[in-house]
C-alpha cells in the first residue's frame, strides 16, 4: 500500500523547515516524529500551513503549534479499502501507515489510492450493484 517512505521532520522544527521540506520533496504532508524516529507525534499538511497564512501566523511558528496531534493511522497489513474508507470518513487527503507496533512505515496519500487497482475495482463493483441517479 505505501508507495514511499514518510517524509519526517522534528517535533521542534518550523513551519519554515516544514514547508522547505515538503516543497523539496514534492509532498503535500510532512509526519511529525518525537524522540523515536518511528514515532509519528503529529502530521502538518499543506491545509495547516494555509490556515496559519491566513489568521496572519508566523512561518517560524513550531509545526507542533499548527499541526494535528495523533494523526489518523492504517496498519500497513490493511487493505486498500479500509484505507479510502477511514479518508473518506475523515475527509483527510493522507494517512499515516504504521506497522503491528504502531511505527511509522510510511504515509499514503488519496493519490495513491486512485492508482491501486483494487481502489478502481471497488468503486467500480459498488456501482454494479447500485443505480446510478439520472441513469437510463
């Protein structure tokens, strides 16, 4: 299900360093870790940093201060379906993947999910089953 290792960054870091970070790695979310370098703390996406810009925040605001603590998580051993359900119920765009002791293994994002072909098949199969409105 993971498509690459979580992009990581200090519980003490910046935004700034945040924002640097996930430009450089092209993502859309960093993961929080504490003292453990396995253990995700918190997760600070593209949204947290907006909203920050918008109530007139400081770039040099500790992530911690703007991000969200205990972030969503699926074991890696899940489906890809459990997955697009917890995102979907959540309405979050990425979640973080952890192994049988809750360590970080990675992060999965929406994207990843709409190139699974199980995720196709599923959509796919649920419509098979249901009319859909305005059809013939």
């Amino acid at each position: 299900m993971v498509k690459r290792a979580a992009v990581t960054i200090t519980e003490g870091s910046t935004v700034l360093e945040a924002v640097r970070k996930m430009t450089e790695e092209n993502v859309g979310l960093v993961v929080i870790v504490g003292d453990s370098p396995r253990k995700a703390v918190g997760v600070l996406s593209e949204r947290d940093v907006m909203r920050l810009i918008a109530r007139d925040g400081s770039l040099n605001t500790r992530v911690m201060e703007v991000a969200t603590p205990n972030p969503l998580t699926v074991r890696a051993s899940d489906d890809v379906a459990k997955a697009a359900i917890a995102m979907s119920e959540h309405r979050v765009r990425h979640l973080v993947v952890v192994d049988d002791e809750g360590l970080l293994v990675g992060v999965i994002s929406i994207r990843d999910l709409l190139g699974e072909k199980a995720t196709i098949e599923a959509i796919v199969s649920s419509y098979r089953h249901e009319p859909i409105p305005g059809g013939d």
